[in-house]
C-alpha cells in the first residue's frame, strides 16, 4: 500500500528546486558526453608535439589517466583548463566531432 504527501512550497522554494533540478540535468548531460583523447590526439588538438604533451605530463601540468603501462588519456575539457591556466594564455581549441 502507497500513501502520497503533498506538500505545498513557497514559489521562492519551487524556483530555487527547479534550478537545482536543471543544473543538475546539465551536469550529468556534460559528464556522459566527456571525450578523452590519446597522447596524439591532445597533441594534435593543442597544435604542439607529442614529445611537448609527454613532458607536461610528467611536469604535472596536466591531468590524466593511464589506461595501460603506456596509455595515457586526457579529457578535452581539462585540457583547455589546463593549457590555460599553465601558460596563461587562451588556447584556439576547435570543438570535437566525434
């Protein structure tokens, strides 16, 4: 046997429920769609060598994960964060099409 409540908010509170409801939805909207992109590809979407995202990893300058003894991963977005934030300048990075 169910038994429902009904409970009567103030608009201001419904508002404030609704906007944490949509940011929300964003949230995990982003997050599903994150892209992460080998060495090359981080290299080739920040226009500089492989060699240069090699050592920015293991300066600590970027984030990642290693998926295997030699397989790194980078997600997109950190890697704009990251660059500028590191090199204080904006990188001209394109949007992915995958």
């Amino acid at each position: 046997m169910h038994s429902t409540i009904q409970l009567g908010l103030p608009p201001e509170q419904l508002s404030l429920l609704q906007s944490v409801k949509e940011l929300t939805e964003k949230l995990l909207a982003a997050q599903n769609n994150t892209v992460w992109l080998t060495t090359e590809e981080a290299a080739d979407r920040l226009k500089v060598s492989k060699q240069t995202i090699e050592a920015w990893r293991k300066a600590g300058w970027l984030r990642y994960v290693q998926d295997g003894p030699k397989l790194f991963r980078y997600k997109a977005d950190y890697l704009d964060i990251d660059v500028e934030k590191k090199l204080g300048v904006k990188a001209f990075l394109a949007p992915l099409t995958r």
